[in-house]
C-alpha cells in the first residue's frame, strides 16, 4: 500500500513537470485525406511581464545640467578670511624693525646735528669775544665809556642780551664767562669772586640786598653788571628780561676784572 503512494506520487509528478515544460507545445492534426495542415495550441499559460532595471554602479546615477549664463557669483562677494604664513609674519616683523631702526638712526642724526650746530654758535661766540679790541666802547645814555680787557668783553656780552627773557644771576653769569670767568650761583655768593670796593668801575658786579623781597629774606635778592656812567645791565627786569637801568643803590660793590 505504501509502495503504490510512492509510486502515484512520483507519476504525479512527474506529469506536473511535463505539463510545466509543455505550456506551448503545439499539437499538429490530418484531415480526412491523411495531410496536416496546421497546428493547435493544446495548452497555454500567460506570465506577466517585467523590466529589469540594471544599474551601473561605477556611473553616476544622477546629473546636473546648468545653463548657459547662470550666475554663480563670484570671488569677490566670498568673505574667505585670509591668513599669513609664519614666513610672511617673520618678514613682517622684520621690516617693522627695521623701520624702527631706521627712525631711531634718523632721529639721533637730528639731534647730533642740531648739538653741532649749538657747538658751532657757541664756538662762533667765543671767537667773536676773542676777536674784539682790548679795548671796547660801550654805549650809555650820557655817552659811550672805553672799558678795556676782560671787562670791556663781559659788558659788550650784557648789552647783546638786553632784551631776552633772562634772571638776573644767568645774565651776570653769562656776562662773567664771556671774561673769562665760569661761575653761577645766589646773588650774594658773587662777592667771592672779587674784591669789595666802593667806587664802581664799569665791569664790575653790584650786589643787593633787598630789593622787594622776591628771595624772602633767605638770600641777598638781586645782582647786575656796572656798565660806568650810573648805569647797569639787569636780569629779571621789566617782566624777567634783561634791561639797561640806573645802578641803583647796591649793597655790595665787586671787582673782578
């Protein structure tokens, strides 16, 4: 009984599989004279259609296609932030210090010149007072008085500075050195200098002791330069300039020269 199951299967299968392979098979038939003359379709089955769709995976499966003209814009509206490499930083620094150096070198040669240039005016000075005649006359409002030597040279210096803004110690200073004679300091400490006499001579240095109260009574107050007719050469005078003006009464009368 099992053997007959076995066997009708397999005949069931095997007229599956005929029936399968023989979906078309067309079946050709005679007439009544013995001829074929054509063909049937015994059987048919339809299957439905589909496309296969292969893809290219080493083609790009999309494109873009631009038109002609489009605008992209362009590099100049990109803000792209721009950067320096270390070598253009270093070239950078380099140039700023040298034009520092540059700057620095300038300045000192202006100011090596503008020094040699003071030199040059002193040193013109300085001949100038050493070219003079031993013998100078000097202008007073009663006349002119013939002052010789050193004297005469620090007076002619006194009168070239009437009327620059000047203390009466620098004035009597610079009226001292171009006689030869190097020395500032207080009015009263003047007198060191030279001997006291009462009888003034043009080129000496009068010395007072109160003239208004400007040191407050610490030191002597004031100190001019005799320039012979009752006159004198004064610093601080009229607004701190240097002014001719009467001798006054000094307390303190000091040849040097």
């Amino acid at each position: 009984m099992s053997l007959n199951k076995t066997i009708a299967s397999m005949l069931a299968t095997a007229v599956s599989a005929v029936a399968v392979l023989s979906f078309a098979a067309p079946s050709a038939y005679a007439n009544i004279n013995g001829e074929i003359t054509g063909t049937a379709v015994t059987s048919s089955r339809s299957f439905p259609s589909y496309t296969v769709v292969r893809q290219d995976l080493t083609v790009e499966a999309t494109s873009t296609d631009a038109e002609d003209g489009a605008d992209w814009g362009s590099t100049e509206s990109l803000d792209v932030p721009h950067t320096k490499s270390q070598a253009q930083k270093d070239q950078e620094e380099a140039e700023a210090r040298a034009k520092a150096a540059a700057e620095e070198a300038a300045q000192a040669q202006a100011q090596a010149q503008a020094e040699a240039e003071q030199q040059a005016q002193a040193a013109s000075r300085s001949a100038e007072r050493t070219s003079q005649s031993s013998t100078t006359t000097t202008p007073t409002t009663s006349g002119t008085t013939e002052v010789s030597g050193n004297a005469g040279s620090a007076i002619a210096a006194a009168y070239a500075l009437i009327g620059q803004s000047m203390d009466c110690t620098a004035l009597v200073s610079a009226a001292l050195a171009a006689g030869g004679i190097n020395f500032h300091g207080w009015p009263e400490e003047y007198a060191q200098l030279g001997k006291q006499v009462t009888d003034p001579q043009p080129g000496d240095i009068l010395i007072y002791r109160y003239t208004g109260g400007w040191n407050g009574g610490v030191h002597w107050d004031h100190v001019a330069l005799y320039v012979g007719n009752g006159q004198a050469i004064h610093g601080g005078w009229n607004g701190s300039t240097v002014a001719l003006a009467g001798m006054m009464e000094p307390d303190l009368i000091i040849r040097v020269f």
